[in-house]
C-alpha cells in the first residue's frame, strides 16, 4: 500500500498494490500495523456500506461528541469525496480537500477524527464503503451545507445539475454556525 500525504498533510490517499490476471483481481485494501505507521494508532469499530445514485450528495456529515475517523472506498462506480478540516488548532482549518475514488484506481482514501466529510456521485451508481473509528450516533450528527459560501467548494456537478439532497443534508447549517473542535490532533 502506498501513503500519500495531501493539501490538507492528516489527509492521506492510499493506492493498493492491485494483483491483475485473466482471472480477476486480488489486494489488500487493510493492514492494521501499516495504518498506524502512516496515519496514527486508530481502531475501526463499524463498517458501513452505501449506494447512491448519479447526482447524489451525501454530507458534509460529523460527529462532535463522538468523532468519528473514516477510511472509505468505493468498489463500483465513482464519487468526488471531500473532507473539510474542523479543527481549530489546526493550520488547515477550514479547508477542504477533494479527490475523485472509483472502482478502477481502487484507491482509499483516510480522514482523520475533526473533519466533515461528503460525497457526490458522478457516475451512473456508486457503492461507497468506510470504516470508521466511532460507532454512529444518530444524536451525535451535524450537518454543514454542501454549498456553503465560506468553504466554497468546487463539486464537479453532473451536467451542471443541483444535486440530490436528504432532507437532513439540505437543512445543512452555514460553516460559520458549524461547531467545531478544540482539541483534535
């Protein structure tokens, strides 16, 4: 597995090493001992599975009690995935860092605890996996509008279509009013 620090360095896009022949594919898309080298001594607790459709926006989604740190992937199709840092104390906060994953680069990509996260589908259906650090806590979740003015992030919009919201994702609060976090390295 190769670790790529990004923009945002607690950011990391890991690409697998992919094993190809007539038959199929084999790779290793986890391995505990190399994660905590390159991205710190977490544990996964949950995975969680999902697909959505062209045009879907999932985000920008935390939890402030009980952050939670995401290691996702996407196993058919492909999703623009963005991370929004929420930290304080960090030099990178209130920056936002995106990368397209699909199910030909095979790559993952890992968002630390403190970060809001979303997203959008681009192509036709998109199953989207994660692991995650922190069990989900329905009364733990906020919500900052994909289309917030401050973060002013550049979704890759289908054909220039508004995108496909849930009711809780369209009620987004504003990045200004989003609580953040003190004391997340």
């Amino acid at each position: 597995m190769q670790y790529e620090k990004l923009a945002i360095p607690d950011v990391m896009l890991l690409t697998p090493q992919v094993f190809s022949d007539e038959r199929g594919f084999f790779m290793e898309t986890f391995r505990h001992a190399d994660f905590i080298k390159h991205c710190g001594n977490y544990t996964f607790v949950q995975d969680n599975h999902s697909l959505s459709c062209c045009g879907i926006l999932r985000g920008l989604h935390y939890q402030f009690e009980k952050p939670q740190g995401k290691l996702v992937r996407v196993t058919r199709g492909e999703v623009f995935d963005v991370a929004v840092d929420l930290r304080l104390n960090s030099p990178t906060f209130g920056k936002w860092i995106g990368v397209f994953l699909n199910s030909t680069s095979k790559q993952l990509l890992w968002i630390p605890p403190g970060f809001a996260h979303a997203f959008y589908v681009t192509s036709n259906e998109a199953e989207f996996q994660y692991k995650c650090t922190d069990y989900y806590n329905p009364g733990d979740e906020y919500c900052i509008r994909w289309d917030d003015e401050d973060l002013a992030i550049d979704w890759p919009l289908v054909h220039e279509n508004m995108p496909i919201l849930s009711g809780k994702d369209n009620a987004g609060s504003s990045f200004k009013d989003a609580r953040k976090f003190e004391l997340i390295r």
